[in-house]
C-alpha cells in the first residue's frame, strides 16, 4: 500500500526586468495617411527607444492595426492606425527613462502598461521546491503516525509550477528611489506531489 501528499512551496523574489507595452497611434482622414503617418511615428519611436539604450532584438511588434471609425456608420470620421511594441527593459533603474523615451516621441505616443518578470527564476525555484518536498514530507510523516504504520521511501514524485501572472506586493522602492514605478516582489508557487510506500 502507498499515500500520495502535496506539498506546497511558495518564495518571493525580486524581478529584475521589465516588460513595457507601448506604442503609436494616429487618426487621419484617409486610410493611406493614416497608415503612412503611423509607420513614420513607429521609426521615431524605434530610435528613440536605440537612443535609450534598448537593443533592437528587446523590441518586438505586437500590434498592426488600421481601420475606420465611424461618426454614424457608414459615414467614415476618420481612419485609425496603431502599432505597439513591447520593450524589453533589462536594467530596472533606466525604466523611467525608456517610459519618458516613450512619451517623448510626441501626441502619437501611447503607454499601455508594464509587467515584471525574473530574468533566471532557477535559484527561487529551487527554494520553493525544497520547501514543498519538506511539506510533503511532513504531511506524510503526520498521517503514517496517525494511522500506526512506518512510512516508507519515495516511490513517485511529481512536480508543477504555478505560472501565468503572479501576484506582486509593491515594495518601498518608490519612496526610495523617486522611481514612478516598482517592480515589488513576485512570489513564486511550487507544488510537488509525492507517493510513499505505506506501512
């Protein structure tokens, strides 16, 4: 006979690099314009962002769009281009100046929000995994005490990570630095399912 416990190991961590949506967006009368208007402002904003220091393979394209606004359809107002980015920031103390980069390029600018993630999560990882293996381990122990029998050795283990978006807890950064913004610290959740042979 066997028991299968899950253990749970939670770390925080400081992320080290910020993710900035941005981009440019402009309104003209005629589709052509508009689309001419916003791939120019998109080249300001991609050498602004080179002037910044940011390298080209840390901007990726993630919006094209062009289509028509209407005043009361089918009367066309005007037509609407965007094209945004998403800005790799690896040092976290020239974010505010890339964000300003961004708002400089002019009334075609647009900041569409940050996220912030660990550049090697390897070393909070192994943490919280070491923790979840002793939670498991504990849980074990508890139930083979409470039902009179000898826990035995490791005969499964299986692991799974939490991912996808991560809850952050803002951090005294701002008041410390005069930064606009704070990375926080972001926790990281491993669960780890263990099998025992039982007694």
């Amino acid at each position: 006979m066997d028991i299968t416990v899950v253990g749970e190991g939670a770390v925080l961590a400081a992320p080290d690099i910020l993710r900035l949506h941005a981009g440019v967006e402009v309104r003209r009368s005629s589709a052509a314009e508009s689309f001419t208007a916003v791939r120019a402002a998109a080249a300001r904003l991609a050498e602004a962002l080179g002037r910044a220091g940011i390298a080209a393979e840390d901007v990726r394209t993630v919006e094209l769009s062009l289509g028509p606004e209407y005043e009361a359809y089918p009367k066309v107002a005007a037509y609407r281009a965007a094209q945004g980015v998403e800005v790799v920031v690896r040092d976290l103390s020239r974010a505010d100046h890339v964000i300003d980069t961004v708002a400089g390029v002019g009334e075609e600018a647009r900041l569409n929000g940050v996220a912030f993630e660990l550049s090697d999560p390897a070393r909070p990882l192994k943490d919280a995994r070491a923790r979840a293996f002793r939670d498991a381990a504990a849980k074990a122990a508890q139930y083979a005490e409470l039902a009179g029998r000898p826990l035995g050795r490791v005969v499964s283990v299986r692991e799974e990570i939490q991912r996808g978006p991560q809850p952050m807890r803002l951090a005294a950064a701002v008041a410390e630095t005069n930064a606009s913004i704070s990375p926080g610290r972001q926790t990281l959740t491993l669960t780890v399912e263990v099998g025992y042979d039982f007694g």
